[in-house]
C-alpha cells in the first residue's frame, strides 16, 4: 500500500490544529474533540508525525497500515528510528495503538488523506494521453491483463535461432498468428525462479510504457506442468542496430523515454539489439525486448545496481530536462543509445563478430547524434511523458503482479523465493521514492 508522506504529515498537522488552544475553540465540535483527547491525543499526534517525517518511503505504507488498525510493532518504529531504544519503541507503540476511531479522532484525520490517495489513484488506472499515445493513428496504451502463462501446445514452432547461449525457438501462435520466443527450463527450482524474476520485472516495464515493452510468459505443456519461458515479441519489429548508419538514429518516438527507464529501472543491457522500431497500431514508435539481464545478475553486480544509478540524477533530470543530467546517468549504464562503449569492449565485441556473434557496441559517433539529434527533437515531449508516467504510477497494481507471481510459485511447489523479493522491494524501492520526489518537487 502507497501512502503520501506529505498529506499524512499535513492531516496530522490539521488535528493539532482543531485541538489548539482554549480560547480558539469557539465551536461545540472543537470543545467535544479536546474534551475527548486532550493532551494524550497530542502526544499521538507528535509521535507519529516524528516516526512519518523520519521515515524511508518503503516504511511508510507498513507503518501506516499497523497506525490505522490499532497494531504498531515495536519493530516497525525501530526500523525507522534506529536510535531509539527498544524501550522507546515498546512506549511509543503502546501509545499509537491507543485512541479511538470517532470522527475527531486522529485515526480519522490520516485515514481522510489516506482516502484522497485511493480517490486519487483510482484516476492513474486510465491510460494516461501524451504525445507518445495519442492521435487516431497511435491510441493510449492498453491496460495490461494479469495473466503471465501461456500454453506451449498453442504455439506452432517455426525455427530455432542460436542467438544466445541457450537455444531460442521462435514459435507463432496458432490463433493469433502474434509471434513469441521462447527457452525450455529444466526441472530444478533455480531456474523457474529466475524466470518467474524476469516475468514479474516485464510486467513493471509494462506499467511504465504498456505494449512498447514484450511481455515475458511461463510456458505450460499440456499437464499443467511448467517447461519454459517466452516473450511475446513486437509486431515487425527492427532491431537498432540494424537501423544505424549515414543517417543516424531513426526520429521514431519513445527511444529517449526507454532509455530514462533503464536508469530507474536498473536495466543495464539496453544495447542495440534489444532496443529498436515496431508497429504499434499503426505507427511506428520506439519498443524494448529481453528482460533477463537483472535477474541473471542481480547477486553478483548488486554493489553496481546499488551505488551507480543515483536517483537524485534522475529527478533532477525529468525536473529540469538538463541534457548535462541525462549524459551522466547514461554514463552509468553498460549499454545504452547514449553510452560510448570502451575501446576494450569495442575490441572484444569486434571478434566476437568474426565469430558470429552479435556486436551490441556503440562508438563516439552514434553516441553523439543520440544526444545532438534524437534528444534535441524529443527531450522535451518523452521527459513530460515519463515524468507524469512516475508521478501517476499505482503502486497497488505492481503489487498485485508480485502476489500473483509468489501465488504461482507456492502452486508449483518453486523453492527459494528470496531472488524473487530481492529484485521486485529492489526496483519497487526506486520507483516509489523517484514518484516520492517528483511529486513533492513539482
């Protein structure tokens, strides 16, 4: 649950003010309200605004929820506070549980900003109008469904394609003629973790820019029984780096806004061939495929995933549209349409090539028209976009995927979830203090 610091902060503030000073209170509602919390009820009230002002976003909703049902833990104040002693927090607790719940209590003035949330949030579930999903030709993305699986005896298979370390089979489907690439799992829990991981971070890619994102599937075989996993591709979609040459980047809308995702979303395999032009009803714009990187490397590059994609960057960034702010972030990333990648890496990527492998790199030139060119003419229409994208994001539905995915993992009996929290509290975490930021900076 998403709560607004700065409404609680000002709800709690609105019932100290309706429980001031005797000589203010001139009505019969004001008298009753002090005669039935006084001063006890303004201790409440100045613990819990000091618990609400010191706390993280990702402690906020908990310590909201356990406020309003009468059951704060010691814990949870201490996760907040840590220099309180534990004293401190059994005394606190005890004092926030207490109070009633009638209609001047403090348990209704929060409940009331609470309440403007819901109302609030209930408007961000329309698909939200920019330049980048409106007009006839190009219509406002879609809402996604829930379902995350798909029949493999649905699908017909076309070919194999040795474009990774693990074959990958392109199959169309057979009702729909909709293209999808898909990897077989074995039957160890590892790798259905890691798939289930990947699916669920798809299905965030999805909040933020709807179909201009695949969308990754547990594939079932005709038991019911998990056997791989697959994406559904983008209709006739064209890789960038087939697109790059004497005319640089194509001018098509959404590859800036891409890019400002990977950063917040800690996508660090943006490159050339996960990223290019597709038909999206009718018009062709910008979309991303492949969404296995983070999870795959979530352990062992967690210190770069923690340190080297500064949020701070990012606001700054959607708040001012300073290009200088957008090179450093994409700096940070390992691949990107706006990283110059390393002679070395270059090098590497260049005999990797003459051995038939795929080189993603990008030199000096192609990063440069990125930035003199294709963000010269979009930064300003995909900043606006992605920034009200953030702001308006409901966080409720995220979390009703992630419990989808944990309630998919417990019918199949999948072990070892701890990769499947790491990752979505990992980027949830981002996104709610990035929709934080920008909302109180705007």
């Amino acid at each position: 649950m998403i709560y607004n610091k700065d409404l609680i902060l000002q709800s709690i503030d609105q019932y100290n003010n309706s429980n001031g000073k005797g000589a203010e209170r001139s009505r019969m509602s004001d008298w009753l309200h002090f005669e039935n919390h006084g001063k006890a009820g303004q201790v409440r009230a100045n613990i819990l605004k000091s618990y609400v002002e010191k706390s993280q976003p990702i402690y906020i909703g908990g310590l909201i929820s356990e406020y309003l049902s009468a059951s704060v833990k010691p814990g949870t104040l201490n996760k907040i506070i840590k220099d309180n002693s534990q004293k401190d927090c059994f005394k606190h607790a005890k004092v926030l549980n207490g109070g009633s719940n009638n209609s001047a209590s403090l348990r209704t003035y929060v409940k009331s900003a609470h309440n403007k949330i819901i109302s609030r949030d209930a408007q961000y579930t329309k698909p939200y109008q920019n330049k980048l999903l409106e007009g006839n030709s190009v219509p406002p993305e879609r809402m996604i469904a829930s379902g995350f699986s798909i029949f493999k005896s649905d699908l017909n298979k076309v070919k194999d394609l040795n474009s990774s370390a693990h074959t990958v089979t392109m199959y169309q489907h057979k009702s729909t003629n909709d293209m999808y690439f898909g990897k077989s799992l074995t039957d160890g829990s590892e790798e259905k973790i890691n798939a289930l991981s990947e699916i669920l971070y798809s299905l965030i890619w999805q909040k933020f820019i709807g179909d201009r994102s695949s969308k990754s599937l547990i594939m079932l075989d005709d038991s019911n029984q998990i056997c791989g996993i697959c994406s559904k591709g983008l209709n006739q979609f064209s890789e960038l780096k087939t697109q790059l040459g004497k005319n640089g980047y194509p001018s098509k809308l959404g590859l800036l806004s891409i890019a400002v995702l990977s950063y917040l979303l800690v996508e660090d395999d943006l490159h050339t061939k996960n990223v290019g032009t597709f038909n999206y009803h009718g018009e062709t714009v910008f979309g991303k495929i492949d969404h296995d990187y983070i999870v795959s490397k979530f352990k062992t590059h967690q210190s770069h995933f923690n340190n080297d994609f500064n949020l701070e960057l990012l606001v700054g960034y959607l708040l001012t549209q300073d290009v200088n702010l957008l090179k450093l972030m994409l700096k940070s990333l390992r691949f990107s349409p706006g990283t110059k990648n390393s002679t070395m890496l270059n090098f590497g990527h260049y005999l990797r090539g003459l051995n038939g492998g795929a080189n993603t790199t990008l030199g000096r030139k192609a990063t440069r028209d990125f930035y003199s060119n294709y963000v010269t003419i979009h930064n300003k229409s995909e900043c606006e976009f992605l920034k009200n994208r953030i702001k308006t994001l409901n966080i409720r539905e995220m979390d009703k995927d992630y419990d989808s995915i944990i309630k998919f993992a417990a019918r199949y009996s999948i072990v070892g979830i701890d990769k499947i929290n790491d990752v979505y509290f990992f980027i949830k975490n981002r996104v709610l203090i990035a929709k934080n930021e920008l909302s109180s900076l705007s």
